[in-house]
C-alpha cells in the first residue's frame, strides 16, 4: 500500500468572475520515506494541491488517503512548512515555536523542551533556542519552521517553497541541509518548488504539473546516488529535461 | 456540479448581501435595545420623569426642534467646534512642520508639548475660566488648546518622517528651499498631518460638551443638557445627547473617513 | 550623536526655565491679581503643603480609584467582545452598529443623565470612565482579532492545536499590538474622562474635584498644584506602565510595527 495517495483530485475556484477550475484529475502515489517534489510553473496549482494535502483545503472531485486513511482536514501524521516567513509565532522564542505541536499534544514542558531541542539542533540551530523570530535570519526562519514541523514526529512533511524567498548561497546551505535532515529522520516529504535545480537536487521522484487547469503532465525518476553533485554531467542531463517539460508546454499555449 | 470549493483562503467572500438586507440588519440591535428601553420604561419600575419612554424623547425632539431651540444650540455648538479647531489647525499645522525643520524649534518646543499633552484638557477649562471669565473665549480657547497636540505631534512627525533620498534628490534637481518645502516636505508630511487633523478634530469634539457644561455658556448641546438637570427633564437631556450623537456620526461619516480615506490614499502612493 | 542629545537636552532645559521665568516675571509684575497667578514659589508651597498632609494624596488616591475600576470595567466587557466580535459574524453584526452609534458621543453628555438617575458620586463618575474607555478597547480588540496572520492560524491547526489553545496562544497574543493599543487609548480617555466627570459629578473628592472646587475660591495655586499632579499621574502611566507592558511584549517579539494607531 502506498503511503500517501492523491485519487483524480479536482478542485474549482469560486471567484467573483466565475467558477475557474483549479486542478483537475490530479493523481500520484508516493512510498514511505519518499522525496517526491512537485514542480510547474506559477498558477499550476502546486501550492494549493499541498493545501489539500495538508487538509486546508477539500477538493470537489476526489480524495487523498495518508496510509489508507482519507484525509479529513489537517492532522497531526503532518508537518508543515511555508514559504512565509511570517509562519514563526512572533510571541515565541524558536525553542517556544518548536514546542508548540509538543505542547498542543498535551507533552510535559520539560520533555517537550528536550525535543523541541533536539530537533533544533537537527537544523544546526540549538544555539539559537531563547531567540525570538525577529532576531533571526530568514534562512535561520525557515529552519525554525521545519525544525517545528519534525517536532511532533510526523509521518509526513509538507513543503511550499519554503526556500524561495531566501538569497541563492543561503539556498544552496538549505538545501544540503534538508537532504541531511532527510537521510536522518526519513520522513515522507511532498516538497513545491519551482525551481528545476532544486527539485532533482532533493527528489527521488519528481511530478511535473502544467497549468490552466493544473494537471500531472509527467513523472520523473531521479536516479542519482546521494550526496548529489549539480555540478555533473547526469545532473545537469536531469535539469534539462524538467526545464524542457516544463518550457515545451509554455510554447504549446 | 455547482458544487463550490470550500476553500476558504481562496474563494473570495460570498457576493454582499442586498442594500435591504444589509439596512435590516444594521437596524435590528436598535430594535431590540429600543424595545428593552421601552419595556422597562413602560413597566413602572422608575418614574417617567426619569425614564421617559421613547415617544415622549421623540415628541420633546420634534417639539425643541420646530421652536427653533435645539437648532440654535446645535448651531453655537457646531460654531465653537469650527473655531477651536480652525486655530489649533493654523497653530498646530504650523509649529508642527516649524518643530520638524528646525532642529533648535523642536529642542525649544518639544518639552513644552511633552509636558502638556499628557495632561488631560479639562484639567485646563476651570484655569481658563478664571483667566478669561464664563462664555464663549474660554471655551473656543480651551477647544483649540487641547485640539492643538495631536496636530502639533502629527506635523512634527510627518516632517520628520519626508525621506533624505527625496530631500537629496530634489536639491540635486535644482529645488530651492521654497519648493522643496512646497513640493516635496508637505506632500511627504501630509499624510500624517491629515492623521493628526482628525485626532484633533476628534478630541476637540470630545472635550466641547465637557466645556459647555462647565463654562456657562448661554446656548450649546452640553449647556442644554446640563441645565435640563437642574428641572429633571429628562426627555431633553436625552433629545440633546441624540442630536449630539447625529453631529458625531455626521463627523465621523463625513469628516473623518473622507480624512481617513484621503490618508489611506495617500499611505498607498508613500510606501 | 552623544553631543547632540546633550545639546537638545540642554537647549530643553534651558527653555523650561525660561518659560517658567517670563511666568514668574509676568506673576510678580502686579499687572494680574496674586489669586489668578500665583508666583512659583506660592505654587510649590502649596502643593508641598498638600502632599505632607496627606491631603493631595486622598484626592489623587480617590481619582486612581474612580480611573481603575472605570478602566478595568472596560478592559472587562471591551477585550472579550472585541474578540468574540473579531471570531463570530453574528456577534459583529450586532454589536458594531451600537457602537458606531455611541461612540461619537462625548462619554461627559451622559453626565447629566447620569447624575439624575444614580445621584452624585462614584457610581457616575465611573460609569462616565466606563463609557469613555470602552470603545478604544472594543474595537481595537475587533480589528486587532482580524489582523492575526492566518498564517497562524493554519500553522498552529496543522500542530493540532483546538479552539481554546487558538485562542490563548494564537490569537491573544497574535492580535496583542492593538490590544495594547487599545489599552493605552483607553486609559488615556479614561483619564481625561475622570477629571471631567470630577469637575461635574463627584462631590468632595478627587483631582478633578478639587481643580473646580478651587476656581469657586479663587486658588489658582491649588489648581496649578493639582494639575502638577494630573500631569505627573498621566505621564507615570504611559510611560511606565504601557511603556514596559510594550517593551515586555511588542517590542521583545518585534511586532511594534504592526499595529499604528
């Protein structure tokens, strides 16, 4: 049985101009501990197909089953990241933001300040634990925010860009960083991107989306052993044929 | 088919309700307090001279406002506002922007302002009262006295606030310092001057009735109320504090969200 | 940088003392009456005076009595329905009409009313804080509801977070810049609200009492003492009082920008 399932997901929106079709006849299965990285261009519906994912949002047509489960909004077998880097409660120091999800499964506060602890050192960054959002880089953000979203052990990790908004060196740190994090926890990771580069750095399989309605145009196997290289020959061999999936279809309008 | 998404964050909020229904609803609180205020007045528990029902406050309205008394208050009310505010508007507006170029103006003033401002302007009325006698002087100072802080504190601000890159850029542009003050620091500063001509205008309002009440003055909302005490008239305080909320919701609606909407406006094309 | 704090501070000083000097000059020229201007020294004299007997103390004490329960009976009603106002269409819809209507109001026009039906004394003047705090509160509290980032919200729904953590650890602190906005506008109208419902209701205590009390004998210095002290109270406030509530919230979670009243 596959871990996550997305059954001919179709969504429309309802705009003041009308109803507008969203995603329509969405389906793709992914294995446990699987990388799977969903890309397409902007408007594809990629963000909003994870918000169903996470169970923010309920299609119209079809359903998504967590471990044979159908999903009924959102739950705690998921963890999720943002792009935002708003998504940190200001209130709350990383350590405090870490420990929340502990904290709303009812974990006494000095076990649930030892994982939360844990887990920040995971991303690097215990010794950041008493410092509030705003003292933070944006890159030290984000990996508060995944670093959260480990906390309360989830089975599943949902990512929505969550290093778009970041500088490229910062993103590049991130992504190594990720991959670790990855090969250390083996969750099962959704992560959206839009960037190429990033997806065959991180996926073991890659979905490509095509807009207008969102669709699955095709699936991509990454077969690259890890750590990768972007610098190699079959790296870049990857790279380029996402980029020419995804600009074929811009030409095809 | 029609079956809609629920998605809350995207699907945008359903189309507005009709003008009637909207009316309908903005009016039910009011039907359901005016008829616990009729229940109550009705039920005998104080006498009518206290608690008039709502009819006796609306004939007593009706009649006040054909023999031409509540009008003229109304009107030496409205007249005092404008006054008051008009002055602190002119001084505020002024020393404010004075404050925010001269940077001797400001270290004079600002401990001038920040030791008036927080005290509360009523504190003032019975001061002026000695100082300028019972009647309007008082009473249109005190006003503009009080009016005159946020303005002051807004101007100030907003002068501040004009971007170096702009002031830079327009001297490298050849402005002299006649317009750079007209084309670039008021424009740069007017949002926040809008800003603190409504707090002002608001807190002018706020403090007037307080005044009238305690200046004697021979006719105003707050004088009319306040006399009504003395014969337990009831039926016209309540007419008074009616037509003093009117004048209120009339400033908010038609002063103060024009002034709020002129800043929003103006916000948007700042930042 | 250094030298020009110095420089404003001492041009600041110099300024006060110079008005305080033109005062002193215009109080001892002769040309007003010693009961309408009181010379500084007569003005220190009798607020010493008061504050050692103890006399200023009962007054300030009676003001901070009135001020406090008027306030807190705001923050009370104003911080839960704002919220519930911020949370349920139904609950906005009923209460947001009857304060657009009462608000603009002056809370010192009900005075009268007031008087008449409770008689004078603490209840009105209260009540008059009471009304003149409330709407700062209440609908800072509303918007301040709406403006939570629904990021928040999804984010802690994701952690498994139900209505009751929602409310205490997300959307309390989340809307908590306009909360504490709201609290300092409202104490601020509740402080100028007391001294004129004093002026006008309270019948043998309190600051404002005794302000008016003394224009009836003439006792310029009496007044000018007591608004030393109005002004002193008001300023202790602000600036202790919501300035560290900020700096231990807002400011600690940089989230000052967020709400600008």
């Amino acid at each position: 049985m596959p871990h996550i399932e997305a059954r001919d997901i179709s969504l429309i929106y309802d705009t003041p101009g009308g109803a507008v079709p969203g995603l329509r006849g969405v389906s793709f299965a992914m294995e446990a501990s699987e990388f799977l990285c969903i890309v397409g261009p902007s408007g594809c519906g990629k963000s909003t197909l994870l918000n169903i994912i996470a169970g923010f949002i309920t299609p119209n047509v079809g359903e998504i089953r967590i471990a044979g489960q159908p999903v009924r909004g959102s739950g705690m077998d998921r963890g999720v990241v943002f792009q935002d880097f708003a998504q940190l409660f200001p209130w709350r120091t990383a350590l405090g933001n870490v420990a929340f999800g502990l904290e709303m499964k009812g974990v006494p506060k000095a076990e649930r300040e030892a994982t939360a602890l844990e887990q920040l050192r995971l991303v690097k960054l215990e010794h950041f634990a008493k410092s509030y959002p705003h003292h933070l880089s944006g890159g030290m953000q984000q990996r508060v925010a995944i670093a959260r979203a480990l906390a309360y052990n989830p089975a599943v990790l949902l990512m929505d860009e969550p290093f778009a908004a970041l500088d490229a060196l910062t993103r590049d740190d991130m992504q190594r960083l990720l991959a670790d994090v990855w090969r250390t926890t083996r969750k099962t990771v959704i992560y959206v991107t839009h960037n190429v580069a990033e997806a065959v750095y991180l996926a073991d399989r890659v979905v490509v989306m095509t807009p207008h309605p969102g669709t699955v145009k095709t699936e991509v196997t990454i077969k690259l052993p890890r750590p990768r290289d972007p610098l190699s020959v079959e790296f870049l061999d990857y790279q380029k044929e996402l980029l020419r999936l995804l600009g074929q279809d811009a030409k095809g309008h | 088919m029609h079956d809609v998404a629920r998605a809350s964050d995207i699907a945008l909020t359903p189309a507005a309700a009709g003008p009637l229904r909207r009316a309908a609803r903005n009016a039910f609180p009011f039907v359901v307090v005016g008829a616990i205020w009729e229940a109550v007045a009705h039920a005998g528990l104080f006498p009518p001279r206290f608690f008039p029902p709502l009819e006796t406050v609306a004939a007593t309205l009706a009649r006040l406002t054909m023999s031409g008394v509540l009008p003229h208050h109304a009107l030496d009310t409205i007249v005092r506002l404008i006054a008051g505010f008009a002055l602190a508007a002119l001084f505020g507006v002024t020393i404010g922007i004075v404050m925010g170029r001269s940077r001797r103006a400001e270290d004079i003033l600002l401990p001038l302002v920040s030791i008036g401002a927080p005290i509360p302007g009523l504190a003032y009325a019975p001061l002026f009262l000695l100082w300028f006698g019972p009647g309007n002087v008082p009473a249109v100072a005190l006003v503009a006295f009080v009016s005159a802080f946020p303005i002051i504190y807004n101007s100030w601000t907003g002068v501040k606030a004009v971007k170096d890159i702009w002031l830079r850029s327009a001297q490298a542009m050849g402005a002299n310092d006649r317009r750079l003050f007209r084309h670039v620091i008021v424009p740069g500063a007017l949002p926040y001057i809008v800003t603190g001509l409504r707090l002002g205008l608001a807190q002018a309002w706020r403090i007037l009735v307080g005044i009238e009440m305690l200046a004697a003055v021979p006719w105003g909302l707050g004088w009319l109320i306040f006399g009504a005490q003395e014969f337990l008239n009831t039926d016209v305080m309540l007419a008074g504090i009616v037509v003093i909320a009117l004048i209120g919701l009339a400033l908010e609606k038609f002063v103060f969200q024009r002034l709020e909407e002129l800043t929003v406006v103006r916000w948007g094309m700042l930042t | 940088m250094i030298a020009d704090r110095a420089r404003s501070l001492w041009r600041g000083a110099v300024t006060v003392i110079v008005v305080l000097a033109i005062y002193e000059a215009v109080a001892r020229s002769g040309h007003f009456a010693p009961a309408l201007m009181p010379t500084l020294g007569v003005v220190l004299q009798t607020l010493l005076g008061s504050l050692l007997d103890g006399s200023m103390f009962e007054h300030a004490a009676a003001t901070l009595y009135r001020v406090l329960c008027g306030f807190g009976l705001a923050v009370f009603v104003g911080l839960p329905l704002g919220v519930l106002m911020g949370r349920f269409r139904p609950v906005e819809n009923f209460v947001l009409p009857l304060a657009s209507a009462l608000m603009p109001i002056p809370s010192l026009a009900w005075i009268p009313v007031f008087i008449l039906w409770l008689g004078l004394g603490n209840a009105v003047t209260i009540l008059i804080v009471l009304y003149a705090a409330l709407f700062p509160m209440l609908l800072n509290t509303w918007s301040g509801v709406r403006a939570v980032n629904p990021i928040w919200l999804r984010a802690a729904g994701a952690m498994g977070a139900n209505e009751n953590a929602l409310f205490w650890k997300v959307i309390i602190p989340g809307a908590s810049p306009f909360i504490i906005a709201g609290l300092r506008q409202s104490f601020l109208r509740a402080w100028v609200a007391v001294i004129g419902a004093e002026m006008l209701a309270a019948s043998n205590f309190g600051l404002g009492w005794v302000i008016f009390d003394a224009k009836e004998f003439l006792n310029t210095d009496v007044m000018l003492s007591s608004l030393i002290v109005i002004g002193f109270i008001g300023f202790v406030t602000e600036r202790l009082v919501f300035g560290s509530l900020e700096r231990a919230t807002i400011y600690r979670w940089g989230m000052a920008q967020a709400a600008k009243t």
